[in-house]
C-alpha cells in the first residue's frame, strides 16, 4: 500500500476520540460569536460616533473594516489550519478575537476602534469556516445532516438577534458592552476547544502539506481583490457608484486581482486557496447558491430595518425586536431539517426553504405605510423557515463530497461566497431602493399639478385645515408641503415593494437550479449527499 493510501485510509477510519456532540457544542459556540459580531454593531454607529466626536461617516468604517478583514482570511483558511496545525490555529484565533473585543470596548479613539475591529475581523474569519470543517469531519456522514442543523442555528439565528442585542445593550448600559459580552463567550470557547477538539492524522504533517512555504504572491492578490471588493460594495451607493473617480479605480484593480489570484492558485505547486475543489459539481453549483442565499439574508435583515426606521419611523430596538420572529422561524426550521434530514433528500428541503423564502419576499412585497408590527410576523416566520430549511442542507450538500483533506480549504471559500452575497445584497438592495425612490418620484410628482382635479381636490382639504392656524399663503405653502411628503414617502414606499419583489423572482429562480447538485444516496437506512 502507497503513503497516499495509506493516509487516505487512516483519514477515513479516523473518528474523534470524545463524544461529537461535545464538539459541536464546541464550534456552534465559536460560530455565534463571529456570526453575532457581523450585525451586532450595527444599531450602535449613532452612539460610537457620538462618543468619539467622529462623523457617522467615520463610525462605517467600523463595519467596513471587520468585513474586509472577514473577507480576506475566510479563503485562506484551510492552508492556515494545515500550517499551523488547526487546533492550535482555531484556539490562537478565538484568543485573538476575545482580546479584540476587550480592545474595541476599551477603545477611546474612532483610530482605535477600527483597528481592534480589523484585528477582531481577522481573527474571526478563521472561526466559521475551521468550525464548519471540524464538525463536518467528527460526525458520519449519515449524521452530517443533524451536526449541520445545529450549526447552521448559529449562522442564521445571530444575524437576526444581533441587531436586538446590540439596540438593547447600547439603550440600557453602553454601545461598549455590544464587544465586552464577548469576553466571558470566549474564554468558555477557549476552554471548550482544549478539552474536546483534536487534529485528524492528516493535519499533523502540516508543513509537509504546505510546502512549509507561504504563497505571500496570493496572499498579497487576494488581500487586493477583497478588501477592494468590500469596500465598493460598502460605499459604493454612498458616493454615486461608478460617477466616482475612486469606485472606477477601485474595480479595476479589484478586477485585476482577482484573474490574477486565480491565474496564479492554479499554477502555483502550494496554493494558497486550493481552487480546483470547484471542479467538483455539488460544491461549485452548492457555492453559487450559497452566494444567492448570502443575499437573501443579509438583504433582507438590512431591508426592514430600513423601512421599518426610515419610513415608519420606528426606534432601533423596536424595529429589531419586529424582526426577532424570524430567529424563531429559524430555530423550528432547523429542528425540523434535524429530523428530516436522515429521511429526505436535502434538494427537497432546500426547494421547501427557496418557496418559503419566496413567500415572505412577495408578501412583504404588499407592505404599506398602514401596517402595523403584526402584519410583518407571517413573513418574518416564513423567512426564517425558509433560511432554517434552506442553509442546512445546502452546507450539507455543498461540501458533502469534498475529501477531509480539502474539508478547511472548501469550508472557507463556502463561507466567503455566503458574506460577499451578504454584501451584494446589501449593496444591491440599498442601490434599488435609493434609484426606485427617485424614479417613482419622478413619474409620481407630474401628479403634482393645477391640472390634476384629484391633487387640486387634496390641496384645498389641507389648505381648508391649516387655516385655521395660519394665513391663507402659509396654509397653502404648507398643504403643499404636506402633499410633497407624502408623494416621497408613497415614492419610497413603491420603491421597496419592487425590491422585495424582485429578490421573490430570484428565489424562485433558484429552484430548478437545486436539481442540478447530485442526488442523495442512502446509507444504512440514512440519507446523505453523495
């Protein structure tokens, strides 16, 4: 028998040696923290700025910066894990993270602050994908399917808390205890990862599998291409897209990187990001549909808030707590995937989470400025049984015939096509919502008219009752201003009826697409992605 199969041999008979529920426990826990620090912040730029005598411009970048240097570890994470051996790199990264958040809270300057958010950013994008990884390979693959369930609760469940979190702990103490709640998490998830997780046979060879070399060519390409592409994404509706000098340079060199990282992994003999694991079927259609599903929940999660704050005219907190059904839609769907997912084909239960999510979006579609929190509960449920139903599997079955041996390297790159989807889609809606506005505006304000017996009629109600507290000029001038609003509030209103709308169409669109990952095939009476 060969070295190679040998080792091969020795990778698949491997088990853990402590029960695998134990170590899910582990990662979810690891998971929540990175997941939760996405969002969390979100609801507290007004007070960081406030506190900091920074512009809220400024305090953005507290978001930028975590998620660009997200973005820039998640990929290059597999080589990192064979490296440095990955129970030692995932607990170096929490303890890194866990310091960062004590940084970020004890920050005094807005310098300060994205600094230790850029250190907590690096440090947390290892967290999901090495977890994922881990919790793929301890279970069996009959079992991958329930492991996931528990998994995926963290992935999709604190995006949506994070916000209510964030809004409680910034109105009832501080926006510094939003980095502080960290701490005791992560000492726990430190301690957790010691006594339970171990590296499988083929990670204790590291450097003979890296080469013992570091590929600082692809690092420095990649690092280009992302944070460039981070940073578009972030800004780019906020300076008028392409009308700017900057975002034009930004995307060529972001376009340049790009072919050239990937030009280069492919040649290279130790490849920083091992790209040739898409030339398996399931991960790359797996990939793309992750990418679509990353768009859907991160778009979503930033929509209403949107409307809910800007049009209705909610408190933070309130609008976050609007949104707190779909973390229960989540966890039903995820306990109900659970069980499922040893009987039913996954494509089947990602269809069931792509109609549930295509639901919500056309229902959502029917908001008007009326409602009430109420109205927003179905499609707030529905959408969180469309993620719980849909993320699960699909992590399942995008990795499901991935080696161990490329388990990190594949598990990164899923996680990467999830966040730049979230910044996609919270780019692209923002964009749509912005545009829509003006363009419904400018049919709607030829209504606005002398002409127009409907708007005449309006006008002189309102003019009729501001006279009674003005004169006639001022009541007019008045009554015309109210009328003005109220076209750009039914503007913007139209304008988020078509978003949601649209992200319907592309969820349905989805669908068909599902059928082309492989079919499951039984094991001993269980169901797994083959």
């Amino acid at each position: 028998m060969s070295h190679s199969t040998a080792g091969t041999a020795e990778t698949s008979a491997w088990k853990p040696s402590v029960n695998p529920w134990w170590i899910a426990v582990t990662v979810m826990l690891a998971t929540i923290l990175e997941v939760l620090d996405t969002s969390v912040a979100n609801v507290a730029l007004p007070q960081m700025a406030g506190s900091m005598v920074s512009s809220l411009d400024e305090a953005t970048w507290v978001l930028t910066s975590y998620l660009v240097a997200n973005a820039i570890v998640l990929p290059m994470t597999g080589w990192l894990s064979s490296f440095f051996g990955r129970k030692r790199f995932l607990i170096t990264c929490t303890i890194l993270f866990t310091v960062a958040s004590a940084a970020c809270g004890m920050a005094n300057s807005m310098g300060l602050l994205i600094f230790a958010r850029i250190l907590q950013g690096a440090a947390g994008g290892a967290l999901l994908p090495v977890s994922q990884a881990i919790l793929m390979e301890s279970f069996p693959p009959a079992k991958r399917g329930v492991a996931m369930a528990v998994y995926g609760m963290g992935v999709v469940v604190a995006p949506i808390f994070g916000p209510v979190l964030g809004g409680w702990l910034t109105d009832n103490y501080s926006w510094r205890w939003i980095f502080y709640i960290n701490i005791p998490f992560g000492v726990l998830a430190v301690l957790m990862l010691k006594a339970f997780v171990e590296d499988p046979p083929y990670l204790r060879d590291a450097h003979e599998k890296t080469g013992g070399t570091i590929d600082y060519i692809g690092f420095s390409a990649m690092a280009i291409w992302l944070a460039s592409l981070q940073i578009i994404l972030d800004r780019g509706q906020q300076d008028d897209w392409f009308n700017a000098a900057w975002i034009c340079w930004a995307s060529g060199i972001s376009l340049v990187s790009m072919v050239f990282f990937i030009v280069w992994e492919m040649r290279v003999p130790h490849p920083l990001v091992d790209l040739r694991v898409f030339k398996n079927r399931s991960f790359a259609i797996g990939t793309f549909l992750t990418v679509i599903a990353g768009i859907m929940l991160y778009s979503t999660t930033s929509l209403l808030p949107m409307f809910l704050q800007g049009l209705m005219g909610y408190p933070s907190l309130n609008s976050g707590l609007a949104m707190s059904l779909r973390g229960i839609g989540a966890i039903v769907a995820m306990v109900a995937v659970g069980k499922l997912s040893e009987k039913v084909d996954a494509r089947i239960l990602m269809n069931v989470g792509w109609l549930f999510l295509a639901y919500s979006a056309w229902e959502l579609g029917n908001i008007t400025t009326d409602i009430s929190p109420n109205n927003l509960n179905w499609p707030n449920i529905f959408t969180g049984l469309g993620m719980g139903f849909l993320m699960v599997p699909l992590m399942t079955a995008s990795l499901a015939d991935v080696p161990n041996e490329q388990m990190g390297n594949a598990s990164g790159m899923n996680n990467l096509a999830r966040n730049i989807g979230g910044g996609i889609g919270i780019s692209l809606t923002t964009t749509l919502v912005a545009r829509g506005t003006q363009a419904h505006q400018a049919l709607m304000v030829g209504h606005l008219s002398p002409y127009d017996p409907e708007f005449q009629q309006y006008l002189q109600k309102a003019t009729a009752a501001f006279s009674q507290h003005s004169d006639p000029v001022t009541a007019e001038r008045q009554a015309y201003g109210m009328l003005y609003g109220m076209m750009q509030q039914q503007a913007n209103l139209f304008a988020y009826v078509d978003t949601f709308r649209l992200l319907a169409i592309v969820c349905a669109f989805c669908i068909p697409i599902v059928f082309l990952l492989k079919k499951a095939k039984s094991h001993g009476g269980s169901v797994a992605m083959h």
